[in-house]
C-alpha cells in the first residue's frame, strides 16, 4: 500500500478511536446524571460532531503530525456540568474512566480479529513488531489492509489508554483518580486539579515521561496477544 494509503487507514482508526472516547466519556455522564455531552451531540459515533467541537485536534493536527512525522496524532474533547460534576465527584470520576476504557475495549477487539484471522490462516505472527506491523496478512489485497488497520486499532489505542491513564492533569487519569476516594475525597481531588498550572505542567511530564512507559507496556501486550512467541 502506498503512503496515501496507509494515511488514510491511520486517520480512519485515529477518528474512530476518539470518536469512540468521547462517546464514551458522554454515555457516563449521562448514566451519572449530566445531559450536557448527549444535548450537545456528543452521545454518538458519528464523527462529525467531534470534529465541530474540536476541529483542530481531530482534522488539522492528525494530518500535520502525519506529514512530519509518519504518526498520527490528535484530541477531543467532551463538555459536562461542573455543578454536576462538583456535586457527584465519583461519578464524574466515572465519566472521566469511561475514555480509557473505551481504548481498552478497542485493544481487545483488534487482539480478538488478530487471534481469529490467525486460527482463519488470513494472518500470521511477523518476524518483528511495529507500530504498522503487528501482524501480517497471508496474501495482499484485503486481508494486508485488514492487517494494517487491525495494527494501527491495537497500537494506537494502545497508547491513548496508557497516555490517558496517567494520572497527571489534565488527562482523564488524574481525574478518575477520583475513583478510589470517598466523595469527599473525590471532591478535594478536583479541587486540586482546578489550577491550570498544574495542567500546563501535567501535560509537559506526560510528554515526557510517556516514551519510557509506552515501550515496556507495549512489549507485554505483544506478548499477552502472542504468548507462544517471544518478542523482545
């Protein structure tokens, strides 16, 4: 497949991956109590009401960090009450969960189409990992674009579960943090979390600190999907 090509799968699955975060951030919210995100349109999967909200994030920048450096990267976001939020500091904190989990549910379904094209014979395990190349197809045609994109689902959710998980403001791990408090101590958690030097800050660490994270989980997940090989 030409580069033209592997751009347009990478974009496809960026888009649908955070489409699916934001949705999810949305379903909780409105399960907790606060309507904002579903009156907003944001209670969806079609992509076209993410990309208002945030059109550089989800339009611009993915192409820009493609063109400059063969990834693709971007971001969402989702709008909630913070009276609500202020008022239900658990389930908030449970809003903030449900992006990371939507990734995770997606990492499972790319390791579940992996295993089945495998025991199918469409793919086989490669010689080596990348982010692109996490399984290769038996023939070209479909199943090498299949291959592709299932690649790109696994790795780049992947990386957006762990980048969100990181418990620094203003990602989604500081504020699920919540989670293991009382509502009180849920409530003093966003209070902290309220000054935005601390996400300037928080930010400018997880940038840092996510290349010495992301290699090590990385490799245990190929290992967890291909328990029969070692892959360093």
């Amino acid at each position: 497949m030409d580069q033209l090509g592997v751009g347009v799968v990478w974009y496809a699955v960026l888009l649908f991956s955070l489409t699916f975060h934001e949705a999810a951030h949305a379903w909780a919210a409105r399960r907790g109590g606060d309507d904002t995100a579903y009156l907003g349109g944001q209670l969806t999967l079609d992509p076209r009401p993410h990309i208002r909200r945030e059109p550089f994030g989800m339009l611009i920048f993915p192409i820009l960090s493609y063109a400059m450096s063969g990834s693709m990267l971007g971001w969402a976001s989702t709008p909630f009450d913070p009276i609500w939020a202020q008022a239900h500091p658990r389930r908030a904190a449970a809003m903030s969960a449900a992006g990371p989990g939507a990734n995770a549910a997606l990492v499972l379904v790319a390791a579940f189409a992996i295993r089945a094209g495998m025991a199918a014979g469409v793919f086989h395990a490669p010689a080596s990992i990348g982010f692109e190349h996490l399984v290769e197809a038996s023939s070209d045609g479909i199943a090498a674009t299949a291959a592709l994109l299932l690649s790109v689902l696994f790795t780049l959710n992947l990386l957006l579960l762990i980048f969100n998980l990181i418990p620094f403001p203003p990602l989604d791990g500081a504020s699920a943090v919540g989670l293991l408090f009382t509502n009180q101590g849920a409530r003093r958690v966003q209070e902290l979390l309220r000054n935005p030097r601390l996400s300037l800050a928080g930010l400018l660490l997880a940038w840092i600190a996510m290349p010495r994270i992301f290699g090590p989980i990385h490799r245990l997940a190929v290992n967890l999907l291909y328990p029969e090989f070692g892959y360093g």
